[in-house]
C-alpha cells in the first residue's frame, strides 16, 4: 500500500465540503469528491490540488450513480485505494410536517440517509483491503439529537446517520477502521442561509460561545479524526455547536 492517502468527501463544491477539502489537500491528502453540479469551488479545487484532486458529477442517492463514482475514485487513486470516506454531501428543506410534502421528505432521506449507507457500503471493500485501518466520518447534525421545529424530516435522517455510525463502528471495528459522526451546530453556508437574521439572532445569543462554528473548526474536528492520533476514537457522535446543545 502506497503512503498517499485517499480521501472521498460527497458534496465537495461549495460549503463544508470543500472547505474540508481544501484543508486535506494542504495536509496532503488526495481527495476526490462529487457533486450534481460543478461549481466555481470544484475548479479552484482542481487548480489547487492538480493531480491530486477528482470530481465526478454523481447523485448520492441514487445506487448506481454512486457505485460508479467510487469505482472511477478508485481506480483514479490507483494503488492508493481509498483510506476514509467522509459523507458530506446532504440536504434540508425546513416546513411544518402536517403540510409538507411527503415526496419532499422522501427525497431527503434518499439523499441525506440512504446516500451515505450507500457510499459506505461502495467504499467498504477498499476500506477492508487495507493494513493500517481507515476512516468514515459522517457529517450529522445536532439536529439530529434536539429536533427543531419545522425540520421532522432532515432530523430523522441526521438521527439514522448517527444510528449508522454506531453499528458500522461495531462491524468494522476489528478491522481498525473507525466510524464517527461530527455533527456541526449552525455554521454559515448556502444551507443555513434560509435562516431570517433574527433567527440567526436568537441561536448566537444562545449559543455560549457566543458565535456561530466557522467551516474552519467542522474542519478541524474532521482533521483529527482522519489522524492517527484518533485511531482509538469510533461509534462517537462528536459536536462542535459552540455549546449550544449543553
Ligand atoms: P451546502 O452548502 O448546501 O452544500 C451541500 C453540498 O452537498 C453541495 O456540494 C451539494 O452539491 C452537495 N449535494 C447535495 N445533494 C447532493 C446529492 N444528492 N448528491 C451529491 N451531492 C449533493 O451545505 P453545507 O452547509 O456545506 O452542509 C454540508 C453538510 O453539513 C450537510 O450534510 C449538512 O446537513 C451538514 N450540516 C450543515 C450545517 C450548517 O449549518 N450549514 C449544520 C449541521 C450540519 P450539489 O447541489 O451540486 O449537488
């Protein structure tokens, strides 16, 4: 096995994602990472990461679109194989559940839960073929653990992908690959822009901290965890909310 390490991260072309990404490629990482769309981040992240960094269109979701994605991230990787696998990419749409759609909560579940037990099972293989053990890290939420009103759904899926992170953290334990969830409180991306200012508002004055997590701290918590230093750490549900949810 090669001493390059390979990284996967879903959802790597705008917020969370490609911060993350743009921090592993300054460690060293290789990363490659997939969106619906590409994007302005995606092509300063190829100019950055050259040789080092892939993108591929794929919908996490969708079974066969994400087979194909990592079997090209595989086989783009070579003899690097695939060393973690962070599942990043998600969606939310906020709405009362007495009127909101069901195929609206469908498709978040399909997305947010369902892609990220996909792309676990897709990357297993490459995980298991390994010596020195592998990482999938779960991007959750705190949401998932508190609730909020008008968000049943993208709390149940955040809540299911906690549930993944302990069982898959039993199954692949002995193989020293470890499974966590890091689950950010608000942070300021495309997806937290529906939130109106005086709920902005409302979450820093209650937040102890007394400010929002930037990409940079979900960042670090994530560069820990791919760490060998965190070797011993697995089945956790980690935040980093400022201390909103004490
Ligand atoms: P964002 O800015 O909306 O970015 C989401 C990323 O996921 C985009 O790259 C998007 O690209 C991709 N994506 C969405 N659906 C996809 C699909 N079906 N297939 C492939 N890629 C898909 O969101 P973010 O704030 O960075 O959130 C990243 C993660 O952190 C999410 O899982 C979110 O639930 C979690 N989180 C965010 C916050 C927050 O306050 N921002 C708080 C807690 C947890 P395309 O649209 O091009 O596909």
């Amino acid at each position: 096995m090669s001493g390059r390490r390979h990284v996967i991260v879903t959802g790597g072309s705008r917020g969370l994602g490609a911060a993350m990404i743009e921090g592993l490629l300054a460690d060293g990482y290789r990363v490659s990472t997939c969106s619906r769309s590409k994007s302005a981040a995606i092509d300063k992240l190829s100019d950055l990461g050259g040789d080092d960094f892939f993108w591929q269109s794929a919908q996490v979701g969708e079974a066969d679109q994400v087979d194909a994605f990592v079997k090209a991230a595989g086989e783009w990787a070579g003899e690097d194989g695939i060393y973690g696998l962070v599942n990043n990419a998600g969606v939310a749409r906020t709405g009362i559940l007495a009127s909101f759609p069901n195929i609206e909560s469908e498709k978040l579940i399909q997305i947010n839960l369902i892609g990220a037990i996909q792309m676990a099972r897709a990357c297993s293989p490459y995980l298991l073929k390994r010596e020195d053990g592998g990482r999938i890290i779960n991007i959750s939420s705190i949401i998932g653990a508190r609730g909020y009103n008008g968000m049943s759904a993208y709390s149940a899926s955040k809540a299911g992908m906690d549930g993944l992170t302990r069982a898959l953290a039993r199954e692949l334990g002995r193989r020293q690959i470890t499974v966590n969830s890091v689950s950010p409180g608000y942070v300021a991306t495309e997806m937290s822009s529906t939130l109106t200012p005086p709920q902005m508002m409302q979450i820093v004055n209650r937040t102890p901290l007394g400010r929002l997590a930037t990409e940079q701290d979900v960042f670090e918590l994530v560069r820990f965890l791919l760490s060998d230093k965190a070797a011993s750490i697995t089945g956790q549900v980690i935040l980093v909310d400022g201390g909103i949810s004490c």
